[in-house]
C-alpha cells in the first residue's frame, strides 16, 4: 500500500531569504543590552588596544565601557558643555573630543587627567583624531575650518577654512601621517596633505556629508550624506568608483568590520546596513529600536555598539561556540556500551510512518468538511493562512469542495467569509480565493439573499474585489507609461535615430486584463 501524499503548503508559503554565511555570522550575536544615557549618543569608538573597550560620547561627558561586563570603567566629565566625537590614538592611552566649548581636550585614558586644551576654533568641534603618527589630532569644526593641532607644544600648526559650511566630518589617513580628509555639509569632500599645505582633491558628495571613511589602503575613501554611500578612489585623483543606496533616511556613520571586508552604515531609518566590500553588495540588516547616530565594531566582531537618538546604548556581544547541548552530550555516551565487545549487531531499519497533520488525516479519509474545519480554526487560519488555502486548493482538485461546504450553519459561513475577505488582497492567494468564493456563492445564493449578516459580508467581499480590480488597472497603466517612458529613452540615445517616432511601440501596448 502507497503512503499518503501530503497536502503540498509549500506553494504558498511567503518567499524568505537564503542563508549566507553572513546571515549565520551575524546571527550569532545574543539579544543586545540596552544602556540608557542623558541624550542622543554622537560617537562611538573602540579602542585598538588589547582590552578593546568602547567610547560612548554622550552629553557632557564621555564613558568607557568595557565590552565584556558592559559597565562603565572610566567616566571623563571635564566637559561644560555637550561633547562630541570622542576617539582613542592608536595605543588606546590617550583619548581626544571635541564640543560645543569649542575646545579640543586631550585625555589620559588610565588615570582620566585632562592633559591638554586646544584653544582656536570659533564654533562647536564635531569631530577630532590622532594623525597615524600619534602626535597630532586633526580637528573638524563648526567655523568651517579644519586644524592640526600639535600634542608637545599645544599649538596649531595648519589651519585649512576652504569650506563654506559647517565640516562635521573627517578622517586621517591610515597609512600616511599627512593625509586629512575632511567632509562639509556644503556637500563636498576635500583631502589635504599637511607637508605642503595644499588642498590635493575634492569631491561633491551631492549631499551634506555626515561621515567619511578611509579604507585601510588609504588610496580609496568613502563618504556618506543623504542615503547614499560613495566610493572614491583617491589614486586617480577622486574618481567615483561605486555608489551604494540602501537606506531611505540619512546615513549618519560608518564602520569597517569582519577584517576589513565588511562594511556597516548606521541611518535614521533606525537600520543598520552590512556591505561585502568587494561587491558592495548588502548581505545583513541590524534593527534598532531609534535612529541610529553612533556605530563601532571591535576587533574579531566580537561586540558590535549602536548609539541612538533616543540616548539608547545598544551592545551586541557574539555567542561563545564551545558550549555543546544536551542533545549533543547524549549522542556521544557509550555509558551501556562495553568497551571490549565487538560490534556484532546487525542495525534493522524500521519503517517510519510520517506524521500526519489534522487536514491530512481527514483528506485521507475523504472527510472533506472536517477538512476544512480543521483549517479555519483561528490558529491556523491567523498564524498559517497559505495552509488553509492549500487545503482549499486541494478540494478543489478533488472536487470535493461543495460537499466541504455543505450543510453549514450561520456562524462557519461567516468565519469562511471572513477569511476570504481578510486574504484577498494577498497575491499568494487571490487566484485560489475567486474560485472558491464562486463556488461559495453557487451552494448558498439563496440563503445569502434572505440572511442579512451574509449579505453584509457578501458586500464587503464584492467591494475588496472591486479595489483589487481599480488597483490592478491604475498598476497597468503605469506599467504602460514606464514602458513609453523607457522606449522613447531607448531610441532618444540609440544612434542613428530612428525613423518611426519614439515610443511608437508603447502606444500600441494592450495589457491584458484582470478577470474576476
């Protein structure tokens, strides 16, 4: 005797995306703790040291998180007014901000001594870092200037005012001392280098740039403003490489993860993004409760902070792998095993009936009506609608669908409208759902016409029908509108011009149309 067929569900089940080794990767991160700070979170940075801590700068003060405990270690206040863009030198002793007192302050990490105050800009210090040689910070503000301090003598040394907006952005190059990069809300981007005090490129962003970033070659940089990410390579004198749009609100930071091969944008649109650097291809997405402000990863991925608008401190910390699960430990017992008998046994297989699920049972009884009963019970019909359609489908198939409806009374002839009208609109189950509602109608015209609840619902199902079909032909004629669009831009730019006039084809389109 031949097994049963199952009932196939799969054909309507929602389409989800592929497992990568990126969505596993990521995927490994425990449920994120969440710290709440004073204000909104503007930067956050790890430290390149061993101890990897991260700091959140936040209101008038900047912390010092330790990433393991995720408490705050050390807690720099010397700030009068609101600090911005705290970040560590490359031994993670020394830590330089910014802020509203228009100062640059130079911290000792360990024992939380303000060392050094750079005095000169006229306007709030929205970011500020260490040169690669350490003895310089580079300083990104709100006067539109841009200026190398010098830690020894606490003196400016450079002073670059070529923008003609506020310069909230900036980076020092990784591979040379010299190189600056420094991005306005003018929407440009100018890179300096300080031996000859000369302007080397600028680039137009399009947008205010929020946030600029050297790749680790130091000859390709990226910029971020609007929702947009650009690529340009710095070699060949600022030519635009690659443009990557994924967010729908402003991108506000970026993070380099994954050694490098990874990149990460943090937006308003509350998203993280996580790019394969090589194709710029999007391969992950982080959600957060609020606009994300602020994004750092440690080395080896192993915590990833978000800092949003709302004062929310994110932290994400990567799940050990060495645990191994009960089930595990089981499989490998040899408790009632004798370590010296020979393994004579000889395995049978035994043949496993698959389970059944309740519509199965009852199709393979040819209990059609208790078929479908059993796939309009509330949880079902709420949690697996493509389930009871299936079922619906398979009624159909057998045509045993009017039987299944059969000798209803009032109450299941309402729950079955009910779900009709509450699924129409799902094209996974439009089809299946307009030949079931006419065989519907077909065994219950009459009493439809003399019960006032059906009729009701009988209307209600005709008007979903009715938006359904003034949807489908204000979508078909602006598919046809698309196509005379694009055909008359074809033979605009096709050489030589064509003798017919553009967009001829189009007119002659005739999408078919919709039946009910």
């Amino acid at each position: 005797m031949g097994t049963f067929k199952k009932t196939n569900v799969d054909v309507y089940k929602k389409s989800r995306s592929k497992v990568t080794p990126d969505t596993l990767h990521w995927k490994k991160f425990d449920v994120p703790v969440l710290v709440k700070e004073f204000g909104p979170v503007d930067y956050i940075n790890f430290s390149p040291a061993e101890s990897h801590y991260f700091a959140v700068t936040c209101s008038v003060r900047v912390q010092i998180y330790n990433s393991i405990t995720k408490l705050v270690q050390k807690n720099l206040n010397r700030f009068q007014e609101t600090a911005y863009g705290g970040s560590f030198r490359s031994d993670g002793r020394l830590l330089c901000a910014g802020g509203e007192e228009t100062h640059v302050k130079l911290f000792d990490v360990s024992s939380k001594s303000l060392l050094r105050v750079f005095r000169g800009h006229t306007s709030a210090v929205h970011r500020c870092f260490f040169t690669l040689a350490g003895t310089q910070i580079a300083s990104f503000s709100d006067d539109k200037n841009v200026c190398l301090w010098d830690i020894p003598s606490e003196k400016a040394i450079l002073s670059y005012g070529e923008h003609s907006d506020y310069v909230r952005a900036g980076a020092t190059s990784p591979v040379s001392p010299e190189i600056i990069l420094s991005g306005s809300y003018d929407n440009t981007v100018h890179m300096y280098d300080t031996r000859t005090q000369a302007r080397l490129l600028t680039v137009d962003h399009g947008c205010p740039v929020e946030s600029v970033m050297f790749l680790p070659t130091g000859g390709v940089f990226l910029t971020a403003g609007g929702t947009e990410i650009r690529m340009w390579d710095a070699l060949a004198s600022g030519r635009l490489r690659a443009r990557i749009s994924q967010h729908h609100k402003t991108i506000t930071c970026l993070a380099l993860a994954s050694g490098n091969r990874r990149l990460l944008s943090g937006s308003l649109d509350r998203h993280v993004k996580i790019y394969d650097i090589a194709t710029f291809q999007a391969v992950h997405t982080l959600h957060y409760p609020a606009a994300v402000l602020g994004l750092g990863v440690s080395a080896g991925d192993e915590t990833v902070v978000a800092g949003m608008v709302d004062g929310l401190v994110s932290i994400s910390q990567r799940q050990e792998e060495t645990r191994s699960t009960k089930r595990e430990r089981r499989k490998v017992s040899n408790r009632f095993v004798a370590s010296e008998s020979p393994m004579v046994d000889t395995v049978v297989t035994e043949d496993m009936h698959p389970l059944l699920a309740k519509h199965d049972t009852h199709l393979r009884r040819f209990e059609y009506s208790k078929a479908l009963d059993s796939v309009l019970v509330p949880y079902v019909a709420n949690k697996n609608p493509h389930v009871t359609v299936a079922v619906m489908q398979e009624l159909m198939r057998r045509k045993g669908l009017q039987s299944a409806l059969a000798s209803r009374d009032e109450k299941s002839l309402l729950n079955i409208l009910r779900f009709v009208i509450r699924n129409f609109s799902d094209d996974r189950f439009t089809s299946v759902l307009v030949d079931f509602s006419n065989v519907l109608l077909d065994v219950y015209e009459e009493r439809v016409v003399e019960n006032v609840q059906l009729r009701k619902m009988v209307d209600m199902l005709a008007k979903r029908v009715s938006q359904e079909e003034r949807l489908v032909q204000e979508l078909t004629s602006l598919q046809g509108c698309l196509l005379m669009l694009t055909s008359a831009a074809t033979c605009a730019s096709s050489a030589p011009p064509p003798t017919r006039a553009p967009g001829l084809e189009a007119l002659s389109y005739c999408p078919k149309q919709l039946h009910y």
